[in-house]
C-alpha cells in the first residue's frame, strides 16, 4: 500500500481549500488520515458569529447547503432535527425521501455528530460520523468539521477521500458565508 496521502490529488485538496480561503479565514482542510478500509478528514475555520448562532444555522441545512450535493436536486427539501435520533433527511418528489444521516449527539451550540453514509457511499457497505464542534473564540466561533469514513468500497476508496474532503469543506465555507452575510 503506498503511504497514506499517495493516492490523495494535491490539486483536489488545493481546490478545497480555495473554496474556503475565497469564504474568508481558514485554519485547515485536510484529509488526515486513509487507510484501506477508510479515511479521515477534517476542516477547521473560524465563523464571525458566536456559538448559539452558528448551530442554529447548522440545524437548517436547507438555507445553505448546496443543492448540487443532493438528491432532489435542491436543498430546500434538506431537513434536520436536532435531537439524539432525528433524521439529516431530505425529501423526493412523488413522495420519496432519502436519510443522509442519523443523530447521535447533540449538545446545543456545541457539538452535532451525525452517523451514516452521505451520497455516493450510500450504495456501499459504508458508514460515517460526521462531527460538528463549536468553541467560542472572542466574539466568534472555531468550527471543526471532522469526517470519519470507513467499510467497504469494492473497487477501494480511490479518491474518495479528496472528493468527501472537499465536498464537506464547501459545505462549511457556505455555513460560514451564511452565518456571517444571511447568503451562503
């Protein structure tokens, strides 16, 4: 197996991090660990708002996810509810719907984990935790976004783990933009 980041394109985690530079200050967005079974990915920013304002942006998806990272292609169908169980859900036109991911912990303007498999690994035997944790920094937030992927992908992770990474790094810049413009 080669080493960790072998298989990783510098350009794609470039690419990455650019979308969060363009969004303003940036602490990192990486993907920190692959092994062949999984990967690791974390992005870190600060927000210019305090804690209670950014989760509460967090638990509404739908007004700054981007639409080109669902199902239904528009991110007005996203909905979360925010308690241990609730659903990261999104729903499909002729009364379909889809669950990207379940709650398993939520501490209010402090940390939202979520567990399952977002888009593409859903059709794998691929689970996620995908964290959410909020710290006040002045009269901000650091946010840390940590992506955790592992199971079984029958051709092997591949470049997945660059393509996860920069997915969730956009969604962190919009949250960001959102929180600190009211558009992400």
């Amino acid at each position: 197996m080669p080493s960790a980041k072998a298989g990783i394109s510098r350009g794609r985690l470039f690419a990455a991090a650019m979308v969060l530079s363009a969004a303003g200050e940036i602490a990192r967005a990486d993907v920190v660990d692959v092994s062949p079974t999984g990967f690791q990915s974390s992005v870190a920013v600060h927000i210019g708002a305090p804690p209670d304002r950014v989760y509460a942006a967090l638990v509404l998806p739908s007004k700054w996810w981007n639409s080109d990272h669902t199902f239904s292609g528009s991110a007005i169908n996203l909905a979360l509810e925010a308690k241990a169980g609730g659903c990261f859900c999104e729903t499909l036109p002729n009364g379909g719907s889809v669950e990207h991911q379940r709650v398993v912990s939520v501490i209010p303007g402090k940390l939202l984990r979520m567990r399952g498999a977002l888009g593409p690994f859903q059709g794998s035997g691929v689970d996620g935790v995908l964290t959410w944790s909020l710290a006040p920094s002045g009269s901000g937030t650091d946010l840390t976004v940590t992506n955790d992927i592992g199971g079984h992908m029958k051709a092997g992770f591949g470049d997945w783990p660059a393509k996860a990474d920069a997915m969730i790094s956009e969604q962190v810049a919009r949250l960001k933009k959102f929180v600190e413009t009211g558009a992400p």
